[in-house]
C-alpha cells in the first residue's frame, strides 16, 4: 500500500502558513536536498482549492521550469484537488476535481499500484486526513523563527490526542529541524 506524506515549514510558536513571510532566511542548501529527496519519492499529489488556485497561477510557466527542480516536479506529476467550489474540468496540466469524498478518494489512491502520495501545501486538507489517520507521513521543518501573529497552525485546542512515532531528525546549518513523524498504529 502506498504511503500519504506531507511536508510543512513549521515556526517555532507552531505557525503553518504564510512561510514565504517568515522562513526564506533560514532556507540553506540541506534543507533543499532534503525536500528533493522527498518529491522524489512521489508520483501523484493531493491538494486543497486554496493552494491548487496559488499556484496553478505560479508555477506553470516556461521560465520557472527552466531553472526550478519544484516547478518540473510539480507541474507534470497528477494533481488530485479537493474543493467544494471548484468546477471542473481544471486547467492545470495534469490536475483533476476530486469527486466526491476526500477520504475514499485518499484510500483508492492508497491502494492503486505507484510510488508516495504528496499532500502540497493545503493546511485544511494536511490537518483533515492526519485526523482520520490517513497520513502516514508527516514532515515538518521547523524553522528557529517566532512567527508570531494570526497564522494558521495545523493543531487546535481539543484535537483528540494522536501518537506519532520519530523516525528521523536532520538539523541543518540555517538552524533548521527536519523532522519525520508516522502516525503510530498500535
């Protein structure tokens, strides 16, 4: 069966989004081979409408894959998007509407033949199926930043109590903590 994995940047005070606000200063070069070691290791993603509408915007253009490694794995590889908005059919190469429910559209992936399924930015998406245990690999970067603020965090007050397991921490040389989580099972 295939694994769900996402990776988030992560502020010290627990701040998911807005990244491109806090964390470009403590970007450095491990923390970029560590995330190209990731994609490398997918074949198809999952994304929310937010995310899917940024950059469906951004990342689709001549320029940006003539010199960018996220920009030539993101835009060829299969886009499964989740909205209750959104019409299809979508005009991102490669990107469908999901149809129906989240959660059996996750399964079926799961169990078709393939390498990793990618869960890219999407906050609400990343946070729903972590709560029905469909994420099997959670990454976060956690950057040596206090973000302050109103930013989103992926946890809430009254999330019913979940054990992970570590299976991995890479400190990088910007201060970075890369840390690899699986959902425990028992």
């Amino acid at each position: 069966m295939r694994k769900v994995v996402s990776g988030l940047f992560h502020s010290l005070d627990g701040a998911v989004e807005g990244p491109d606000q806090w964390q470009f200063d403590s970007f450095d070069p491990e923390l970029g081979e560590l995330m190209m070691r990731t994609i490398g290791s997918i074949d198809e993603t999952v994304m929310g409408r937010v995310t899917y509408q940024e950059w469906a915007g951004y990342w689709p253009s001549p320029e940006r894959e003539a010199d960018d490694v996220f920009a030539n794995f993101i835009n060829p590889v299969p886009k499964h998007v989740a909205s209750t908005t959104l019409t299809g059919p979508l005009e991102w190469q490669n990107a469908t509407l999901i149809e129906g429910d989240l959660h059996d559209h996750v399964r079926s992936l799961k169990e078709a033949p393939g390498q990793d399924i990618g869960v890219q930015g999407s906050i609400s998406v990343v946070r729903d199926l972590f709560l029905a245990g469909l994420l099997d690999e959670l990454v976060l970067v956690t950057h040596p930043v206090v973000a302050g603020g109103s930013f989103r965090r992926l946890f809430q007050p009254g999330d019913p109590t979940t054990r992970l397991e570590l299976v991995d921490l890479v400190r990088t040389s910007a201060g970075n903590a890369v840390q690899t989580y699986h959902l425990r099972r028992d």
